[in-house]
C-alpha cells in the first residue's frame, strides 16, 4: 500500500510546501555562483515609480486585466492578488524584500481601480465583508492602526518572506505616481468583459433572490 504524504501533512499550514519539496539545508551554498536564483542576483527594479510602473503596465495588458477582474469578481480579495503578483516579482528578480513592502499599497491601488472600472464591489482582505467597510473609524485610529501594521510588517519580513497576515490599513491614490493614476483614470474597460460581468453579478443576484 502506498501512502501519499500529502494526505498526512497540513499542506496549506505550511505555506502549500511539502517537507520533502522544501530545498536541504545549506543546497543555496553548494549552488553553481554562476548560476544564481533571480533572487540572488541584483534586482531589475531599485526605485519606486518603476516598479509601479511595470506592475500597472502588466496589470493593464488585456488578458491581465479580465484575470484580475473575473478573480475579484469571484471573491478573491485585493491582497491576496496583490501578494500573488509582488512574490511573484520578487522570485522572477524584478524586486528585493525592501521594495516589495513599499510596493503592497501601490499595487492594492492598482488592483482596486480595476475593480472599480467594472463596477465590481471588492474586498481588501480576507475575512473581511462589505458590510465591515461601512462602519467607518477615526482618522486617529486609522493612523495608528497603519503604523502599527508597517511595524509588523517589518518584523514579519524578518521572519520569512510572505504576506497572509500582513495588511495596510489605508489604501490611498497617493501612493500611486501622477503618470500612473493618469493611466488608471484614461483607461476604458473591455465592453464585452464588462458585459460578462454585469451578468455574472445579475445570476448571483437572481440566485440569492431564488434563496430567501
């Protein structure tokens, strides 16, 4: 009888890696030097705008673009994508962990105003709902709250690279260069994508009609 250990092990607990897929230790340190990891070798992005810029730039290329709507549509919160695309970056040598943290608003921004051209109503986190974004906090505890978080932010980063639990309180179009946000406020949705969406919102409405 043969036993799949994935069956044994909490996969998701641990990051969606198997003890037996994780690298042995020490294997970075018997690596070819000349041929490094992405990630070991000197990132393609060192500033800000930059980066923001590629990363709206492949957010906006069409296929891109009906991805990450049809996905927020779906129910998958902004963070989540945005952690998805910033590690993504980070593997393929586009960014160091330093800018990846000054890059987690920006992105969120850039995924937001997606879902706001289609008309999709969205959430940041997971566990969060609609109804939580209605009960607005003071501005003073907002405040706090988003320098208590950069604080954790940072120590989680110390720990390993990941995000789950790493979450910015304000979501601002500051954070977002002038030529960027010219981009986002010019840019015209699909119509056909936004056709699929309107119907996508009006089954699940008719669906939750035939509920109650």
């Amino acid at each position: 009888m043969s036993i799949n250990p994935d069956e044994l092990i909490n996969i998701e607990g641990m990051g969606g890696i198997t003890p037996f897929e994780r690298p042995v230790s020490g294997q970075s340190l018997t690596n070819d030097p000349d041929s490094k990891y992405p990630w070991e070798k000197p990132p393609e992005f060192t500033e800000v705008q930059g980066a923001i810029m590629s990363i709206l730039a492949d957010s906006y290329e069409k296929e891109t673009y009906e991805m990450v709507a049809l996905s927020i549509a779906d129910g998958m919160p902004v963070g989540d994508l945005a952690s998805m695309i910033l590690q993504a970056g980070f593997q393929e040598g586009k960014w160091n962990p330093d800018l990846m943290l000054m890059l987690i608003e920006p992105t969120m921004y850039i995924l937001a105003s997606i879902a706001e051209q289609c008309d999709i109503d969205y959430l940041l986190y997971r566990g969060d709902t609609l109804e939580s974004y209605e009960d607005e906090e003071d501005e003073s505890v907002k405040d706090e709250k988003t320098l208590s978080n950069f604080k954790e932010i940072n120590k989680g980063f110390q720990k390993e690279l990941g995000f789950k639990d790493l979450k910015v309180s304000k979501i601002t179009k500051d954070s977002v260069p002038e030529e960027a946000l010219e981009v986002i406020e010019d840019f015209e949705p699909p119509k056909e994508l936004v056709s699929l969406l309107a119907r996508k919102k009006e089954e699940s409405n008719n669906s939750l009609l035939e509920r109650t």
